[in-house]
C-alpha cells in the first residue's frame, strides 16, 4: 500500500514540485545536461545481446567497491555484460575510468514510476545487485513486478536508521519485501535487515575489504629492488604532516640495531616530499633521497622518499613491515587492507575509527598490530625487526585474514548462481 500511495504522490507532484528541484539541480551543475534523458529512463546505448548484470551504487565509494565483484561476474560469464548506475557526475566520471571491457554506466533514473518502469522494461537485467543504503520505492517496485532477482549487498543499518525504521516497519516490510536476498555487512546487519522484513538475509562479510590489486609495473618493482638490495626496510605508507617527524626521532634507535636499515616514506599527499625532506635532513641530519627527483637509491641512502603516484603497491610487495598513516594523528587512519594482502606485517596507530568494523575482525584474527602511540611504535617495530620468525609470523597472519576476507565475493557468486545459469 506504501508504495501505491508514494507512485501516487510522485506523478502528482512531478510537475509542479520535483521538477522545479530537478531545473536547479540542473542549473547548479548536478544534473549532467548531456545525459539527462537517463534520469528519466531513456537509455543513451542499446542493450547489449546476452546475460545482463545490473550493479547500482549511489555513490563513488560504494560503486568502487562494487569493482571486483563486476570483474568477478565477468570472469565467470564469459559472454555477459554488467551495466553500473549511479546518480551523480562524479560516480559517472569515476566509473568511465574504472570500469573494464564488457560493462558500461547509465545515470539511474529519478525515482518516478514512469521513469523507472520505462528504464527496467529496455533494459531487462537478468540480475540487480543493489549497493546503495537508500531504498527507492518506485525502482524496487519496478524491479520486483518483472520478477527479476534482487540482492541487496552489503546492507548496513546503522543503530539510528534501526530505531527509526522500527517506528516505520510497515515501510519497511514492503520495501524489503521487494528484495529476493539480503547480503548485511554484519551479522548485526543481517539481523537488523530481517527483524525490519527482509524475506532471507546472511552475512558473507563486507565486500570493501575485497579490492582490486594496486596496480604494479613490474619493470620497476625490479630495478628497485635491485637498488634495496636485501637490507632491512621499514615503510611509513599514507603518512600525513607530523607523523614522519615523530617517526624520524627514533631513526637512529632502530638503525643501531640495524645497520643496514632503510626507512621508505610514501606520503599521502605526494606533493609534501620536498618538505619532509627538508624537515628530516635539518632535524635529524639523515642522508635522503627524493623519488621525485630521480634522487638514486644507494647503500648510503637512510630514507628514500617515494612522493608518487601510482606506485604504493610497489612498496606493498617489496617491503614486509608497513606502518599505515593518519593513525598517529587523530585523522581516523588509511587503507590497511591493502598492504595486508601483499603479505606485508601491518602497524597502525590509536586512531583507526575510519576502519573501525575492519579493525575489530582484523585484530580478532591476530592480523594487524595496534600501537598506542609513538613509544610503543618504536619497541614494537625494533622488536620485529629484530625478530625474523616473529615478523614472518606477522605477514603470514595479515595475508591469510586479507585473503579470507576477499572470499566474500566467492560467497556473492553463490547467491548469483541460485538465479543465473552459466550457460
């Protein structure tokens, strides 16, 4: 009844009210001009021949991590195509760039049944993999009229969105109803996902941890590591202002135990290289080199500067104990996953609440070391360091819970094959 009484009020108010909103949206540059017809169900291209995937993500993050598993669905149908939909210019930009050979982007239409019925009836996805947490009444009811499977992946509902639904759980009964299965980030999300009306619902883990590969040249994973040779390597990956100075004041701790030890220093904003190079070299007089610069790495280098881009996953396979930046500072943290799946022994600081879930089965797991600050830092590196087996210990740890994460997608693939054949 919800969404007969919401289809009613948006062909109503559509004319007078909606698009009114839709003419600013337009005017302030978040409406892409030259592709508005998609917002209204008409398709820019024809529908490709063969199985159809429709992936959906509001956003850019979600439908970034929608990557691998679009790559995972084209793998294993050879012939199939995936469409990806978003709802903003950016997302659009990100996915032209991103997306491989056999998929392609179209704008989501606006949530008006007309719209919407026009959109499913062209495009007649074989499949829909729904990653956007806002639920649209008139899309949903579209989908489910053509019977066409739904999976909801990656369902978060946070504990104010459940008290708030609770209130509304007519709403969501009917909306959730529309869904074939739910795919919850959590346990607690499934749960919360079939209390609020979902038919079927589990929890496979959380598709974010299961990213593509960084992209390596492996030309020049080869002269670099030529030029490390096999000395001891530390690297501070991701770093933002100040932690690097913290870091550089026990340099010379660890090098007494070490004395081939070589600190590598890949800052998140490449652009500062040249600061923290000055820094490091007036305060505590070390011998550095500038990646930037074409600075060559020899055996008198004490820290090489890699400020670059596109190379972190040269770093990831070549250095086996890695700190992860915005951690020693109150910024929340950065990707630790990555390195963890390089093999690479991972060290964070106290400030990983960008990561918190990740954090939490991470450190469950054994698979990533926590540090309370920059004393505990230095004992904790100089002791593994110093200890081989216990180091080799650390990255077989991090590696084995990285790939046990990724086989979320293994476990989504399983669910698509209840509805799709592979013929």
């Amino acid at each position: 009844m919800f969404i007969k009484i919401y289809n009613f009020l948006i062909r109503l108010l559509y004319p007078v009210v909606i698009s009114r909103y839709i003419k600013k949206r337009k005017l302030t540059g978040k409406e892409d001009i030259k592709r508005f017809n998609e917002r209204k169900g008409r398709p820019s291209i024809e529908r490709p021949e063969g199985k159809l995937f429709w992936v959906h993500g509001a956003s850019v993050g979600e439908s970034i991590s929608a990557l691998p598993l679009i790559q995972k669905l084209l793998d294993v149908y050879k012939d199939a195509h995936v469409m990806v939909t978003t709802g903003t210019i950016t997302s659009a930009e990100v996915m032209a760039k991103r997306l491989p050979e056999r998929a392609f982007h179209q704008y989501i239409p606006l949530d008006n049944p007309v719209f919407t019925t026009r959109f499913v009836r062209h495009w007649k996805p074989d499949l829909v993999l729904w990653f956007e947490s806002d639920f649209w009444p008139s899309m949903l009811n579209s989908i489910r009229r053509k019977n066409i499977p739904l999976i909801l992946v990656n369902g978060r509902i946070s504990n104010k969105s459940f008290k708030r639904w609770q209130q509304f759980d007519y709403i969501s009964k009917e909306l959730l109803g529309c869904f074939t299965f739910c795919l919850g980030q959590s346990e607690e999300d499934a749960y919360r996902l079939r209390v609020l009306g979902a038919k079927e619902t589990a929890c496979l883990g959380n598709i974010k941890y299961a990213g593509l590969p960084l992209p390596i040249d492996e030309e020049k994973k080869r002269e670099i590591a030529v030029q490390m040779k096999e000395r001891t390597t530390w690297l501070l990956s991701s770093t933002h202002n100040d932690e690097e100075f913290k870091i550089g004041r026990f340099f010379k701790d660890i090098q007494e135990k070490n004395p081939d030890f070589l600190l590598i220093i890949a800052p998140r904003h490449p652009h500062r290289g040249v600061e923290i190079k000055q820094k490091l070299e007036e305060d505590f007089g070390l011998k550095i080199a500038l990646r930037s610069n074409n600075e060559p790495l020899t055996d008198k280098t004490e820290v090489y500067i890699a400020d670059t881009i596109g190379e972190l996953g040269i770093w990831y396979e070549l250095c086996p104990l890695v700190f992860i930046g915005g951690s020693l500072i109150p910024h929340g943290g950065q990707n630790f996953i990555e390195p963890s799946r390089s093999r690479a022994a991972v060290v964070v600081g106290p400030h990983m609440f960008n990561f918190t879930d990740a954090m939490n089965r991470a450190k469950k797991a054994d698979a990533v070391i926590q540090v309370n600050d920059v004393l505990d830092l230095q004992e904790e590196v100089i002791n593994l360091l110093s200890n081989k087996d216990l180091l080799e210990a650390k990255r077989s740890l991090a590696y084995n819970w990285a790939t046990s994460e990724a086989r979320v997608l293994d476990g989504i693939l399983d669910k698509v094959k209840n509805y799709i054949s592979e013929e």
